[in-house]
C-alpha cells in the first residue's frame, strides 16, 4: 500500500492528511512534506492520521523529527487519531507523553487556541 498526504490550512493550522502506510518505504515521503511546510513557514501543524493503516518505527522518527522542527520555531505538531492499533504503539514507545493525540481535527484546533 502507498501513502496518501495532502495538506490544507484550517484555523491558523496546517492539517496534513496522511493515509495509507506509514513505513520505512513511505517514511521519506512524509518527511520531505514535513521539512517543505516548516521550510515555508508553517510551524503549527496537525497531522490527521485517521486514515493511516500501518506505522512503523520508521514513521515514528519522521513524526519526532518533525516535532523537533517546529519546536526550533516556537511550533506545535498535533496528532489526530481515534485508531487503537496506531494509538497503542504511541502507548508502548512512551509518545503520548511528547505528541498531544487528539479524537478530531476539530479538537486539535480547539485545544491550540
């Protein structure tokens, strides 16, 4: 399976939506529209991972790396997720402790404000 991305803005957030696999094949993919949208300026973003099927530790580290450059930028990096397979790896690793997870793109908004 491919890896679907298209970003939008919303509320003063860019929402990145990401479907498919996130892996060490589509990683990089990912990672390129993450390091484009802070090299654009855009420092808050929201990754909407509702449709993503599959992550890996690969996916993981492009989501980290991402963190840590809007960090750089006094930036936020949101996840949205209601999945629970995707949700317990987040469990397991110990990044629900660096990744605020939100249940909808909605609330994510509502909870940078």
């Amino acid at each position: 399976m491919d890896l679907s991305l298209s970003t939008r803005t919303e509320g003063g957030r860019t929402i990145v939506e990401v479907g498919g696999e996130i892996d060490v094949y589509t990683a990089p993919k990912l990672r390129e529209q993450l390091v484009e949208l802070v090299n654009e300026g855009q420092f808050h973003l929201i990754v909407d991972m509702e449709a993503v099927d599959f992550l890996d530790s690969t996916g993981l580290g492009v989501l980290v790396g991402g963190l840590k450059r809007v960090r750089a930028h006094e930036g936020s990096l949101q996840l949205v997720c209601t999945q629970e397979r995707i949700l317990k790896i987040f469990r397991i690793t110990g990044l629900t402790k660096v990744f605020p997870i939100h249940p909808s793109v909605a609330a994510a908004i509502a909870a940078s404000d």
